[in-house]
C-alpha cells in the first residue's frame, strides 16, 4: 500500500507541471501585439512562468490592471532580468514599457516579448517568442525555450 501511496504522489508531481505549461500560440495570438506602458505593481518570477503585474492607463485615462506572463526563471536570467532588476521595480513602483501579445480569450494578459525600463535605455529582450515581424505565421509550435 505504500509503494502505490508513493507512486501515485510521484506521478501526481509529474503531472501538475507538465499540465500547467502551454506553448505560445496556444493562449496568445501573434496577429495581435501591444505596447502596454504602465507602472509595475508586483513581479512573480515562478516557475513554470512569471508574471509582471502592472497598471496602464487606457486611452480614456481609466486605470486598466494587467497581468503579463514572463519565461521561466531561467530564460529571465539569462536575458539580464534577475532578482535585483525585478524587486527594484516592484518596489520603486517603476513605469515600464512592455511590447506584448495578447491573450487570444480577450483577457487583460499578455506574454511579455520585451521590456523598456524608465531610464528608457535599458531594454530586456525576454525570449522564447516570435521573431519580427510579429504577425508571420509560424511554420511549427512555438514554445518557449527552457
């Protein structure tokens, strides 16, 4: 009865993450990209994916929240967006510019593709996402990178 105890829980740990990860196309479209430029609320580097919580005004000047999914950690890492940047965003409440894709449900979410900073210099590229032009059809899935 143990061993079927423990297998089961050991499947069970298999199986959450690998439901949890969707490729790109999926829940975003390509066809529609957005530049969101807001103030950062809170980061959420997790795994499988993070997110940036952020505050953009719309045209009306209505505060919209949004939700945009970031890469995995690692991804983020490796593309300069480490511990330090994301926590000194969150706290100093940063204005950022993010170039995005929406979701294809109409949600306020987004997948980030690119990041400017405040100093309007500092750009992270986040990787894991369609090359330009944004709107060419994809010959395969595309899956962000790990």
């Amino acid at each position: 009865m143990k061993k079927l105890l423990s297998l089961g829980a050991s499947l069970l740990g298999v199986w959450i993450p690998l439901a949890a990860h969707h490729s790109f196309q999926a829940e975003y479209d390509d066809d529609k990209p957005i530049t969101l430029k807001g103030t950062v609320t809170r980061v959420s580097p997790d795994n499988p994916h993070g997110w940036i919580y952020m505050e953009v005004p719309n045209d009306k000047g209505r505060i919209i929240s949004w939700a945009v999914e970031l890469p995995p950690p690692n991804v983020l890492n490796r593309n300069g967006f480490n511990t330090s940047v994301y926590k000194s965003m969150e706290e100093a409440h940063e204005e950022i510019t993010v170039q995005a894709f929406l979701a294809k449900d109409g949600s306020k979410h987004a997948w980030a593709a690119g990041l400017t900073r405040s100093d309007g210099k500092t750009v992270i590229t986040l990787g894991g996402l369609p090359s330009q032009p944004f709107n060419s059809k994809p010959t395969t899935d595309r899956k962000v990178n790990h």
